[in-house]
C-alpha cells in the first residue's frame, strides 16, 4: 500500500476534496524529490507539507484548530491565556512610553483580539498589531475573528508579508506553538556516526525515509548535542530546527527596543536529547490523534517538533537578545497575575467559575499544559526585568 494512503487504525478517513488536494501535493513533493536527485533532506519535506502554497497544512483551507481541527492551542482553550501575555507585554511598552506588538504566526486571530482588548482595558494599546504569518491563508481568519470580537480596534492591525525593516520596531514581538511549527532536519546515529534522515519516493510507489550521508552541517548539530549531553547511543533518533539562528538574526536586526515572548512545548537540550527520547520528538497531529508517521497524508495532517530552548537561547544571544526568563508555562502565567484574573470572576456565578478554574487547570496543572510549556523572555535594547518571569527563574537549566 502507498505510504500516503495507509490508514492508521480509528482514524477518521479524510474527505474525498482533502484527499484530492493530497494528490496533489504528492505529485509536487515527488516532483522534488526527483529534482533533488532521488531524495529529499527531510526538512525541505515539512516545509512542503506545512507550507507549500495553496496545498500544504497551513496553507490550505482545512479546520486546523480547535474541537473540529487538529490541535487545540492554549489561547483556544481559554481567554485567560491573551490576558495574561497582554499583561507580560504591557510593561514594556510602557517602558518604551509606546510601540507595537508583532505576533508571529498568529493562527485563528483569538490570541491577537484577547491581547489587545486586553492592553485595551490596561490603557496600554500599541500603536499597531502586526501579524506575520507563514500562511497567508490564514488572513482571512484572523481578520473576521479580529473583526467579530474587537471591532473598534480592527484598524490598528496590520498584516505583514515579511518582516519590517531594520532597526524599525519598538515594542513587543509575541509566538505561540510557532517554532514547534518551523521545519526540523532529523539524524540517526548509525555505525559509523550521525546520518540524515530524507524522503525518497514517488505518487505510485509511496514515500518512505531513509537514512543518507551527513554532511558537514548535520555532523555539527549533531556534534554540539554531544558536546551538551555527552555521546548518543547507535540507533538514537532525533531532529534539530536549523533555521534558528537565522530567524533570530534577521529579529535582531529588526527590533531595536524591546522584548520577546515565545512560548511552546519544549525542554532544555539536556533533558531534549535525553536517552529516553531516543526516537526524538517529531510529532503529527491529526483530529486530535498523535503519532510520529510523517509521510501520511501529506498536507492533511500537522507536524512538530519540539522546541530545544538552549539552542533558542543561543540563537538569541548570537543576535543580540538578552535571556531576561525562562521558566514553565504555569509559572509565567501566574506572574502575569493569572490568580488575579481568577478572582475577578464571581464565586457566585456558579457555572462561570467553574469553567474558568477548569481553563486555569488546563493552563497550569503539570499533567495539562503546566509543564510541558515552557516560555522564554528575550529582551534587546532595554533594560528591563520582565515581571512575567519574577516568580520562578530557570535560566539555569538552559
Ligand atoms: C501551531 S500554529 C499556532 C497558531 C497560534 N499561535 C495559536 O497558538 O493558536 C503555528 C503557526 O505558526 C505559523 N508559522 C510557522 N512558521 C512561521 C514563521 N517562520 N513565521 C511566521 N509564522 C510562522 C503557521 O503558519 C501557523 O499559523
């Protein structure tokens, strides 16, 4: 059977138009990998599956979020979330007296209208909300989720195609679940050292990925995790994102004053390239289903990695960032006073309450989304301590 078209159990099948956008994308990818030779690097693979215009998962028109889609993101779940990055943001555009917030790879829209109603009630609105997203398809949600619960601010955002100027942004840069969305490039440890993982195959034989020669950027990944966590075992799997430092770079270039905060699911590189995670982290998600088959479904199904904060750290540093935070998810929201939040809502409004102990517990808990999130803080041409990040300080780790 065709890799592409093997059903996993239980899942639900996908529509026949979904299946049809598929085949096309098949036909694209295996056109690539014909032109690259035979083979193609795994990361130019995801990039295409994500990414390739009007075809790949971002970039066509499938559900993608929430309890109809794929995945469920922290700021579909609860409101509390927004508010609580507004409030880990608003201190640096007072201490800028002003600028924007530039929200990478913005999603629905439900995180940018919970922010700024949120700097809204604080009396604290940037200038502009720019949002820069890798798919352009997704303007259109953005826009009508933007519209529908924020109109009076619907003229202060701004939709960019690419990042601004250098030297030209002041104020807040904000990305959640976006770097576990960037293409990663996957080794194995073979005999003879490190070897890559690509994608060979065609629409009627099916993809498959094999393992090829590493050249000299794979060896030196690879070589800088083993001088982190000590030698990695023959057989081990695992994947690194090398688009950091550039991303980073061309970020430093563009913000002269101002703060970052990135948060997504990840660890420190010790515990990321533990011998435990010896087949790495790659992910796909399909109605809410996980499992690490990446060449089914091209372009229906979504997928990660997750985010190794040392190497983000690093990245950030070379471009010109200071680490002013780190720490798990549920300590960064209750420095941006998510108690608070919390106490606002009346007791006495039984079923409000109670859903929004619930989202809090879905935030915060350890099992949920507590501590499997992390959030960084990076700051440039500021000096600020950033009080989201007060409580718990575990720089340390990275
Ligand atoms: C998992 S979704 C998260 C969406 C939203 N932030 C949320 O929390 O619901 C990842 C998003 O990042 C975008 N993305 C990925 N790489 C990007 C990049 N380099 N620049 C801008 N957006 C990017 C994708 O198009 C997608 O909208």
């Amino acid at each position: 059977m065709r890799a592409f078209e093997r059903s996993l159990a239980d899942f639900p099948a996908p529509s026949s138009e979904a299946l049809a956008v598929c085949a096309r994308l098949v036909d694209q990818i295996a056109a690539d990998i014909a032109a690259a030779g035979g083979r193609l690097r795994f990361d130019h693979y995801m990039q295409r599956a994500l990414y390739a215009p009007g075809l790949g998962y971002y970039a066509a028109g499938s559900r993608k979020f929430g309890a109809g889609g794929d995945f469920t993101t922290a700021p579909e779940l609860s409101p509390l979330f927004s508010r609580c990055l507004a409030r880990a943001g608003a201190p640096v555009l007072a201490a800028l007296g002003g600028g924007d917030v530039l929200e990478f790879g913005a999603g629905t829209g439900t995180m940018a209208a919970g922010v700024l109603a949120e700097l809204a009630r604080l009396d604290c609105l940037p200038g502009r909300y720019r949002i820069l997203d890798a798919s352009a398809e997704l303007r259109e949600r953005q826009r009508a989720t933007l519209a529908a619960k924020v109109p009076a601010l619907l003229d202060r955002v701004e939709w960019l195609d690419a990042l601004p100027p250098a030297g030209s942004l002041r104020g807040v840069v904000l990305g959640n679940e976006l770097l576990d969305a960037m293409p990663v490039r996957r080794f194995r440890i073979g005999a003879d050292g490190p070897q890559e993982l690509y994608v060979r195959g065609d629409a009627a034989t099916g993809f498959e990925l094999v393992a090829g020669p590493a050249d000299a950027g794979c060896r030196a990944a690879v070589a800088a995790i083993e001088a982190a966590v000590g030698p990695l075992a023959e057989g081990y799997e695992s994947e690194w994102n090398p688009a950091l430092p550039a991303w980073f770079a061309s970020l430093g270039e563009t913000l002269a004053a101002g703060a970052a905060i990135l948060i997504d699911y990840g660890h420190p590189r010790r515990a990321y390239y533990h011998p435990s995670r010896a087949r790495g982290t790659f992910l796909c998600h399909y109605r809410h289903r996980a499992h690490d088959d990446a060449l089914v479904w091209p372009g229906l199904q979504d997928l990660t990695a997750h985010v190794d904060f040392t190497a983000v750290a690093d990245a950030a540093l070379a471009a010109g960032f200071e680490v002013a935070g780190y720490c798990a998810q549920a300590w960064f929201l209750f420095g941006c006073g998510l108690e608070a939040l919390l106490a606002e809502v009346d007791p006495e409004d039984l079923p409000r309450h109670v859903e929004a102990v619930r989202q809090v517990k879905l935030l915060t808990l350890p099992g949920e989304m507590g501590e499997r999130f992390q959030a960084i803080g990076l700051t440039k041409g500021i000096g600020l301590r950033l009080p989201a990040f007060a409580l718990r300080d575990e720089r340390g780790r990275l």
